[in-house]
C-alpha cells in the first residue's frame, strides 16, 4: 500500500533509517559477535536473541526504505482556519455532549491513545478542510454515524514519531 506521507514524514523516517544503519547495525553485530563466543550455538540463547534483534533491524531498515520509495507526498499546508494536517481541532461531540482535542496526522502516525487521528479514518475524512462552526455527519460505519461541531483549530507540534509495525 501507498503511505501518505508529509515532507516531516519523510525527514524522521529517513533520521530512524540513518540510526538503525550506523548506530542500531553496528550494536547488533557486536552482540552476535560476542553471544557467538560463548561457545555451542545450537543451545546459545544469547546468540539466537543476538541475530533475532539483527533480523528485526534489517527488516525495519528494509520496510522504512520500501515505505520511501512507494510513498505519495502530501502536503500538510492549509488554511489558518481549516482543519488540515498537523492542526489540533477541537470537536464537540454531540452524542457525549463533550468536547474532545484531537491531531490530524498522515496514517503512519496515528494513534487513538494519544488524540492522533489519520486522515484515513472515518472522522479525519469528514472533518478534513472543515472549518470552526460547521457540523460535520461523521458515518463510522454503515450501521453508525454521529455529529461533531468544530469548535477551534490551532497550529499542533510535530514532536511525534513514526508508528512502528
């Protein structure tokens, strides 16, 4: 699948390739080399953790680098008062009747726990481009929909990180 990604996107997911190149690499093959030194590696845990952690790496390397080369740009400009990307909306949520603060972000970085919703998702999708005052029919499924009311948009930090798979 094509990931969008934003060019902060690309940035930190080109600083975690560099990390897990030179510094990640290099500490799992000093393991590897010193668990192999204990001895028998057919009954050496510590060498079978040692080359797991060395696969997992590679393997992150190689999904990040393939997230690279397929991805689509997007970009994360908008109006200062439209919810866009990396903007921090403030929704009433008329069936709790409560108001919650959510950022938007690209899918790799959602995560519910933290307030970050994709623009993926069925609410980022409706409220996308809305702006303070509208009322937005969010249609979570076919059996369920609900009514939000953008109620402020502010400017949010990129402080977060890429998701991990």
């Amino acid at each position: 699948m094509r990931e969008k990604l934003t060019k902060s996107d690309i940035q930190k997911i080109e600083e975690e390739i560099e990390h897990r190149k030179v510094v990640v690499r290099r500490e799992c093959l000093e393991a590897v080399k010193e668990a192999r030194a204990h001895g028998d590696l057919s009954e050496n845990f510590e060498y079978h953790a040692a080359k797991r952690e060395k696969n997992l790496n590679e393997s992150r390397i190689r999904y990040l680098e393939n997230m690279l080369k397929s991805a689509i740009i997007v970009s994360d400009v908008s109006n200062a008062d439209e919810v866009g990307l990396n903007k921090a909306i403030t929704l009433y949520i008329e069936e709790d009747e409560e108001e919650e603060t959510y950022k938007l972000v690209t899918s790799i970085r959602g995560n519910s726990m933290h307030n970050m919703i994709s623009t993926e998702s069925p609410l980022g999708k409706a409220i996308m481009h809305h702006k303070v005052g509208d009322r937005i029919l969010v249609q979570a499924n076919d059996a369920y929909s609900y009514y939000v009311v953008v109620r402020k948009i502010e400017e949010a930090g990129d402080d977060d990180e890429i998701r991990k798979f």
